[in-house]
C-alpha cells in the first residue's frame, strides 16, 4: 500500500486563505488522511494537487489545472458514471478511496454545496458488485495479541459473514488465514511483528485508529451487534479483534446513507476534521450485521496454506492446461452465487465430526438418487439472485427497485422448492426445508409497490405501481393529462392560427413553447407572450400553457419526490426483515451446495464413503481433479491402517506416484466435506490435519533456498503432525546432496513412524529407504512399475507392493527430448557404471588391474543403509576412473531433463 496521502502540501501552505470549496477538500484530506479523497463536482469525481499528479499518472487520465483567487491547482478528474472502472484500478494500484458525494442539491443551496464520505473503498471493504471478485467472499481481517494468544476475525462486509477464533501461535493463525485468504487487514498497535508471518503479499495491511482496539470500546461495539461478548467470544483477544473490525466496516460505509444509484438519498454528515476518520455514528450501523461465528480450529480439519497449494483445491500451481480444473472448479456444480460460496466454505473446512460428516452424506445420497427432483430443484436455484449481498444492499439504503425485484423473484422460488423436497427422508434436508421461510409479506410489499422491469435509478421515477399510492396515482394522473393536453395542443393551434408550420417543443431551459417561423410572425395571435428569439422563428407560450406547464411541473416534481420517497419506505421495510432473509439465504445456500454434490456423485461415478474405521481404506481411487483432464485414469487401491500407517512409494518419474498421493488425500477432503469420492468404495477413519511436502521453490524475495523452504515446511510438519493426521512426503532432502538427503529422509521416515504414528505415504528415489521400511513394523513398500522395450519406458500407473528396482531416468530424458547423442553417451556412462560396480563386487582384481579392495569401497555420494553416514571416495586410478567416480555422484533418478542433459553434455566434452 502507498504511503499515507494526508492534506495536499500546496494547500497547508495557505490553508487560512482556501476558497470554501477547496477547504471542503483540504478538510477531507486531512479526515482521510490514509485514503485517496475523490471529490464530486457536478458530474466528476476530481483530485487536486499531488494526488491530482498520482491519479492522472495511474488512471491515464489528463492532468488539468484549477485556477482561482488563490492560486492555480492542477487537478484531474474522472466521470461518476464510470467511476467503479477507475477506483479498481486505484485498489489495484495499493490506494485505498475514500468517496466525498455532493450531499445537498447545488439548486437549493445559495453558498457552497456540502460534501461528506459516503463510502471509503478498500480491498477488503467491497460492496459494489462491479468491483468484487464474482461469487467469492471477500474478506477484511483484524489481528490482535494477548500475552498468551492471537485474536483472529473474519468479516465479509458484502454478505455478512463474520467468524472468529483464537490461537497461541503465530503459525497457526496464519493457518487460519489462509483458509479465508482476506483481501485487507487491520492489525492491532504492537502485533506489528507477527504481520508478514500471519498475512500474505496479496494481502493490504492497512492503519486503523488504535481507539478502536481499546477493550471496552471493542466490547461495547460487539455487544451493540451482538448482546454480551463474555457469551460469544472466549478471549480478549478475540472481543477487540471483533470490536475494531466492526468499527472499521462502520468507517468504511461512511457517514451517508447514499452511494450508487442512490447517490443523493439520507441524511449525511460525514466526518468531520476533529473527530478523525475513525468516529462513527449511529448512521454507520451495519443493521444487517446479526450473526457472529465463533469456532475452534481444532472443529474442522486443517489444511495450511502449504496444502491448499499443493492440493490445489483452489488454484493451479502450473500455467499450463485449464486453470479452472482445481478441486473446487469439479465440485462446483453449484446453480446459485449462495451455494457456490458455501461449499467454498465446506472446503476451506472439512468437518471432524462423523455425525456431522453423514449427515451431509445423506443428504447428498438423497440427491443422488432421486434424479428429477435434483433436477427440478436446481433449475429453481437457477432464478436464486445473491441474496446476501441484495439484503446487504438493502439494509445499506444502497439498492435499487432491481434489487427489490431479484430478492422478490428469489423468494419465489421457495414455495415450489419447498413441494419439490417434500417427499425427502434426510434428517438434513428436512431441516433446511423447514428453514425456507416463505417471507409471503415482504414478497407482496414488493410485487404491490415496485413495477416488474424499473429504471436502474430510483430518483428518475416509474419506479411504484400505480395502485400502490392514491397520492402518487393522482399526481401522475395529472401529469399525463396535462402532457396529453400538450400532444393535442399542436393540432388545434395550427387550426386556430392557419400556420400550418407550427411547433410545440420541450426543453429543459425554457420548458414548453410554441415555435413559430419568421415568415409566419404576422398570424401570431394576440395572447402568445414571446418566450425565446432563434436565428430563423420565435418561439411562444400562452396563459393556457403556461397553467399546464405549472400543473405538470408541480406534479412531475412531486410525484418523483413522493416515488422515491415510498421507495425508501419499502426498502426500510424489507430491511427490517433482514434477519429472516439472511436465514432464507443460508437454508439455499446449503441446499445448493448438497444437490450439487449431489451432481457430481450422480453424474461421475462416486462412491458414498464410510465415515470411522481404522484409518484410510479406498478401493479403485481415483484423482478427481486429473482424472477430468485426461481421456482414462488408471485406479488404485490405498490402505492406511493401524497395521501399515507408513508407506514408502517408489518408482520412476512420471509414473504416477505424487499423482497417487495427492488423490488419496484429496478423496479424504472431499469425504470429510461430506461429499461422495471417486473411488469404488471408500473408508475414512477423519483426520485432524493434511500435512503436504510435495514440490518446492525458492523464495527468492524472503532471501531462502529451496532446501531451505523445505526444510522449514518439514519442520512444520514435524512438530504438529499427530497420530491422526495425514503426511504426504515427496522427495525430501532433494535440495542437499545425496548423503544428506537420504540420511534426514531417513530420520523422517523413523520419527513419523516411531514417534507421531501419523499415516504417511512417502514418495522417494532414494531406494535405500525401502531397506530401512523393511525393518520398521507398520511400515510398507509400495512401488509404480515400468515397462522397457527396445528403450522405450512404459508406465502403467498401477500401484504394487514392494519396492520398485530402477528408476529409468536416462529413458524419462529421451521422453523429455534431450538430443539422442547425449541419451546414448548416458547409457554407456551406467553401462560402464554397472561393469564397474560388478567388478567391484569380487573379490578378485577387476579388467582394468585394479585391487579388488580399492573396487570395493563405497562410492562417494552413497551412505550405510544402517547409519546413513557417507562413505570415503573410491580411489581413482586414471582418467576414466576419475570419469567413473564423477558419474557414481551424480544422481540421475531425482534430476530434471535439464540438469541431466547438462550434466551429461559436461561429461561428454571431458571425454572428447
């Protein structure tokens, strides 16, 4: 984020001597002083001085200058009508805006026209639909520390979402956060040190006003919303992080009950310059705010932000093939914007609990096989708006009669949805269809007063039926009359006068005329009084159409005040149900989620997984994710119990083993979500957590290699894996030599299995490890075959007992393209490796001489299976044994295409 903006220099320097209105301006940069001030004139949003020069720079806008009795200004400005364009690009840019709207009418106002914060605009505060990222929630966090614990909440201003929790560690509220991953922050004074460990780049960490972390206004604040913190929250920590984020939300909204379509409604006072950005009125009040979730992490089943990556349940790790094939782009099958974030949310948080777990499972079976009310029922969610964000809307006084219709057309839905569930057995689903509140009163407010397609602006009119308001019939009544009037008035004119040219116009100056052309003035009769002289005609009005006009000014103008008017009325009174719609809201939102994964079990061939157990049972497993982007996927059975919780997987690269790996955890996930898997049948005793160490890469700006990102996740791993987590190991120790690779791979392999008792698969080119899998008692080898004709590789993606007895890696590089010259130098290379290793097994001399003791030593780069300590060199008696000895380091198996195909160039101009 940029700097704080605070006043514009230019204009500190003379601030007593400021025009009214660039004193409005200064006043408001000084009150946001963290914020980029976009100032209304007429019909623009302008910025003055230095922020005049970023904005212009930025936004590729042209930079003007303002000039008057006090000086010259440059300025730059941007039209309100497509104002939301250009505030993303400010968000995007690390500014965050603060929005000052016109708050009285420039025709009623003699001196300078008042101007107030109606909104601030930050990455974690979004509301307008045009600015937020589709369907997703969008979150703000606060983070607060007592001395023995983290406070973490969770708010998503555009919904109403807001959670809360606790923890003692640092780590483990990152954790946390990345579940949620929030788009802003705030951060209590002296938590300063825990930011960059708990928040991610992609996330704005912003001031606020450290009043707002004080206890007992933090307490204060979350009873206002919630009744006593004491009996929602359990820590401290916890009440000042909900505290100050509901304070922020209320500093976000701004002062004015304006914005939008809706830019001149309510009573705005801003903010003034003494109190600070901070102060907050009861205008603020976020009235649809009513649900505050506080849980354990220790509920749900965590999964870091290193598995998340890894798993890719959210996002591709790779560029290459359909970014939108994650875990959730498969399940997501959702028909509403309500259901799509809730199993969004179900995924972030898989549930512990197997009643909780089968529950879903039966509701979901219910789906499953009841195929026409599936259907029926997600062709109804099909017409469901975003409800939670309408209702935010709404309860903001910032919705439009649209707005009101889509919530009108969404409750619709629920009485045929309820009939289409009637006959549903599922204790789940009977629960949520007693939930669906038909809201029959709010659904006739609306269809009563709001026409069924009205104006996207609700102060241009035609927005109330007619029969809603005697009033307002009347008034309109008027005005139709008196334009029909108007329309006849031409006709009966032009017969009255003779003047077959005759005109009768409109415009918004001189309002209705009678145009007559100069060659025809001598016909005008005597009552037409002169209104306006053109080039070429005058133009004229007579008493009778002077009365008109006054009668349909009068009433257009009163009838546009008393629509918008009952339009506030009826949308304060559908807010007063927020509540209720916000239950309506959560029951579809579940309802969605289930029959998608009702969808996707139905459609793909899923398996209802038992809940309980010994450990992790999958018959016929599938990846869910890889299994979508390729013509045929290859099952394999896994089995991960109390007898065998360690598995060490070999095999060649691209053989399938971290594709194996990752499905069983991703079919554990999606049983915990409560989701049938791809699997022929499956049993998952839950785990607490998913543990992944697959892959790594530097981190280059935190100044880290990538052994030393590695080993910092195993490290993790390490200390919090317990007995009833699931660990997924890939290569560890890859990023250090061999020696010391193999020995903390084999140092892991016996801690996990001596020491946690965590369930483990274990991908490795390290076959010495199988050795030592051999001698552990509820260890096991699992292996990936290949099969090699006239030097082609084969793989057959079939998971087998045991170990596998070669790694292939010279064929993976011919598949990879390295040069066929350099492929056929590596195989010679491992063929005289192999008559080299041969020899060195007898006892006699070998071809070239040498003793069959020196032979016999260890080479360099291997270690004793027993100790994992290195061996000494082999002595190296001429030039090809010097050749031999490089070769026997170099470890072909975990090498990429390139390092071998460098490797072995290097080689080959040694020999040349």
């Amino acid at each position: 984020m940029d700097a704080a903006l605070g006043p514009p220099e230019k204009m500190a320097e003379r601030a007593d001597d400021l025009t009214p209105m660039m004193r409005q301006y200064y006043e408001l940069c000084r009150a946001y002083d963290d914020s980029l001030v976009l100032f209304q004139v007429g019909d623009f949003y302008e910025t003055f001085c230095e922020a005049a020069e970023r904005t212009a720079r930025l936004l590729e806008i042209a930079l003007t200058q303002r000039e008057d009795s006090t000086g010259t200004y440059p300025m730059s400005g941007i039209p309100i009508d497509s104002a939301e364009s250009y505030i993303e690009t400010l968000l995007d840019a690390g500014y965050r805006v603060a929005v000052a709207d016109q708050v009285q009418d420039p025709a009623e106002t003699t001196g300078v026209v008042d101007r107030a914060v109606t909104r601030v605009v930050t990455p974690g505060t979004l509301t307008e639909d045009e600015l937020l990222d589709g369907d997703d929630n969008n979150f703000v966090a606060c983070l607060t520390r007592d001395p023995d614990r983290y406070g973490l909440a969770l708010l998503d201003v555009s919904t109403g979402d807001f959670y809360a929790t606790s923890a003692r560690r640092a780590e483990a509220v990152a954790d946390e956060v990345s579940r949620f991953a929030p788009a802003e922050a705030i951060v209590e004074p002296g938590v300063e040190d825990a930011t960059s460990a708990v928040f991610d780049g992609d996330c704005m960490v912003s001031p606020y006003d450290p009043g707002a972390f004080d206890p007992d206004a933090a307490a204060g604040k979350v009873a206002a919303y919630f009744g006593s913190p004491d009996s929602l929250l359990a820590a401290d920590a916890e009440i000042r992080a909900c505290g100050a984020l509901l304070a922020y939300a209320e500093y976000a909204r701004g002062g004015a009950d304006v914005g939008g379509s809706d830019a001149d409604d309510g009573d705005a006072d801003g903010t003034d310059a003494e109190g600070g950005a901070g102060d907050a009125t009861a205008d603020d009040r976020l009235d649809y705010l009513n649900h505050l979730t506080r849980y354990e992490p220790r509920e749900y089943m965590l999964l870091d932000r290193v598995a998340l990556a890894s798993l890719e349940l959210f996002e591709r790790r790779t560029v290459h093939g359909d970014a939108g094939v994650t875990l959730l782009g498969v399940l997501d099958e959702t028909a509403c914007a309500l259901g799509s974030r809730r199993l969004t949310d179900w995924l972030r948080r898989p549930l512990l609990d197997p009643e909780r777990i089968d529950a879903r499972l039966d509701a979901v079976e219910e789906w499953t096989h009841d195929v026409q009310a599936r259907e029926s029922a997600r062709d109804l969610l099909r017409d469901v708006y975003d409800v939670e964000r309408l209702v935010a809307r709404i309860s903001r006084g910032r919705a439009n009669a649209r707005d009101l219709r889509s919530l009108k057309a969404t409750l619709d839905v629920v009485p045929e949805l309820k009939a289409e569930m009637a006959g549903f057995e599922s204790e789940r689903l009977g629960e949520l269809r007693e939930r669906l509140d038909e809201l029959s009163e709010v659904r006739d407010l609306i269809d009563r007063a709001v026409r069924e397609d009205p104006p996207r602006e609700i102060t241009e009119g035609d927005v109330i039926k007619e029969g809603y308001d005697e009033e307002l019939d009347d008034l309109r009544r008027t005005e139709r009359e008196g334009k029909s009037w108007i329309d006849d008035l031409e006709a009966s004119e032009r017969e009255r006068t003779g003047i077959d040219s005759l005109k009768v116009g409109h415009n918004s100056v001189h309002g209705y005329y009678i145009e007559v052309t100069n060659p025809n003035l001598d016909s005008v009769p005597d009552d037409y009084t002169r209104r306006q002289t053109l080039k070429n005609a005058e133009r004229f009005y007579t008493p009778e159409l002077k009365q008109r006009e006054d009668e349909i000014l009068r009433a257009e103008s009163r009838a546009d005040d008393l629509e918008h008017e009952l339009f506030r009325e009826v949308r304060a009174t559908v807010a007063d149900e927020s509540e209720r719609v916000q239950a309506v809201a959560d029951a579809l939102a579940d309802l969605d989620a289930l029959a998608a994964l009702g969808e996707v079990a139905a459609t793909r061939d899923y398996a209802r997984p038992e809940i309980g157990g010994d450990g992790i049972a999958i018959e016929r497993g599938r990846h869910p994710v890889v299994e979508r982007t390729q013509d045929s996927f290859v099952p394999n059975d896994a089995a991960l119990d109390s007898d065998e919780r360690f598995a060490v997987v070999t095999g060649p690269n691209m053989s399938g083993k971290s594709t194996y790996m990752r499905q069983v955890a991703l079919i554990t996930v999606l049983a915990q979500v409560g989701s049938f898997v791809p699997a022929a049948s499956a049993r998952i005793e839950p785990v607490d957590r998913i543990f992944t160490r697959v892959g790594a890469s530097d981190d280059i700006a935190g100044g880290r290699s990538t052994f030393m990102v590695e080993m910092t996740e195993l490290a993790a791993i390490l200390r919090d894996a317990t007995d009833e987590s699931l660990v997924l190991l890939d290569e560890v120790g890859r990023g250090t030599s061999t020696t010391d690779g193999l020995a903390i791979a084999r140092a892991v392999t016996e801690h996990l299995h001596d020491e946690v008792g965590a369930r483990t698969l274990f991908a490795t080119h390290h076959h010495e490890l199988t050795a030592v899998a051999e001698d552990l008692p509820e260890a096991v080898n699992l292996h990936f075959a290949a099969d090699e004709t006239g030097g082609d590789v084969t793989f057959d993606h079939e998971v087998r007992r045991g170990a596998a007895t070669a790694s292939y890696g010279v064929q993976v590089a011919r598949e990879a393209g390295v040069p066929d010259s350099v492929v056929e130098r590596a195989r010679e290379l491992l063929a005289s490796e192999a008559g080299e290793a041969a020899a060195a097994a007898s006892p006699a001399s070998d071809a070239s001489g040498r003793p069959a003791s020196a032979a016999s030593e260890p080479v360099s780069g291997s270690a004793d299976p027993e100790t994992g300590e290195s061996a000494p060199r082999a002595v190296a008696d001429g030039p090809e044994d010097e050749l031999a000895a490089r070769l026997r380091e170099v470890d072909v198996a975990t090498m990429t295409p390139l390092e071998a195909m460098n490797e072995l160039a290097e080689l080959k101009r040694e020999v040349e």
